[in-house]
C-alpha cells in the first residue's frame, strides 16, 4: 500500500499541457494583409523578442499584446484580430476600418540580421571592411577608437534583437569605413 501513495503524486504531476508558447501563438496572427490606400502591410513574428510587427515599406512598427486577439499600436490604437468558425485569424479592426488576410505566405528574413549570429550573438568577430572598387577606404576599426569593444558590443546586441529597426550599421570615420 505505501508503494501505491507514493505513485499517485508522481502521476498527478507529470501531466502534460497543450498551450502553445506566447510565440507559437503571435504566429496565429502572421502574414500579408489589405492595408490603406490599397497598399499592403506584413505581420511579422520575431523570436527574438517574441513581438509581433507591422512591417510597411521595410520598417517594423510593434503591436503590444494586450489580450487574445487584440493589441494596441504605436499610437495607442486598438488592433483587434477577428476569426472564422475554424478559429483561423481572417482580419483584423483599427479604427473603424477591416482588413483581410490575403496570404500567411511571407518572406520573414528581414526579421533576422545576422541570421547566422541569431542563437549565438556572442560569436560576432569584428573584420574589417573589404576594399572594393567603390571609393572608399577601408580602415580598422581599432585603429580608429579607443575602446571598439563598446562598439562591438552595440553589434551583438543589435544581432540579439535589441534594436530592431537596426538593420545594418555602418561607421565611417577619418575618411575611411571601418564598420559594416
């Protein structure tokens, strides 16, 4: 009987749950939607901040999540997200305005730079800039400041998403690039 006691807690306690992640669940919201003016937009999902974006004209504007299907946009907007009876996201709703889903088939490379860096930030090695057939020089980044080390820095921290409209960087300084 005290083997029985024993094995009932270890039952109860490896139940397995079927939630999605917060990210797997942004993901319900991705793809290409109507936007104004007959243009489009992109909703986009980063995993390294676990934030949804609206990509218009290759900037990212994020949406706060504030509950199931509805966000608030950088000027304090209501975003919300309507579903069909299948509870596949359809549209969303701003400001008295409807907007169709057109196709969840989106390009999400933009969202990653240094895709190659994006699990392991830390192996980011400054080199020099190439010299190419351009007109400009190229010089070395520890040549030209006293402590790159801050700069370096701000890369991987742009590579580990903390600045996500950064998409390059480039220094040009005392007539030469020495980052890009």
């Amino acid at each position: 009987m005290k083997y029985l006691l024993l094995l009932i807690p270890l039952f109860i306690g490896c139940s397995v749950t079927k939630e999605k992640s917060e990210y797997q669940s942004l993901l319900d919201y991705e793809g290409k939607y109507e936007y104004v003016d007959n243009t489009t937009l992109e909703l986009k999902v980063s995993a390294m901040d676990t934030t949804l974006y609206a990509v218009i004209d290759n900037a990212k504007y994020p949406l706060k999540f504030i509950a199931l299907d509805s966000f608030i946009d950088m000027q304090g907007s209501s975003v919300i997200f309507e579903r069909d009876n299948s509870n596949k996201v359809i549209n969303y709703k701003t400001d008295g305005h409807e907007f169709k889903l057109l196709t969840r088939a989106i390009d999400k490379s933009n969202m990653f730079p240094r895709k190659e860096l994006f699990d392991n930030p830390e192996n980011y090695v400054y080199k020099q800039p190439i010299e190419t057939d351009d007109g400009l020089l190229t010089g070395n980044l520890d040549d030209e400041f006293k402590n790159p080390k801050l700069i370096v820095d701000m890369v991987k921290e742009t590579i580990k998403g903390n600045f996500p409209d950064v998409h390059s960087i480039l220094i040009y300084k005392n007539n030469t690039l020495v980052l890009e």
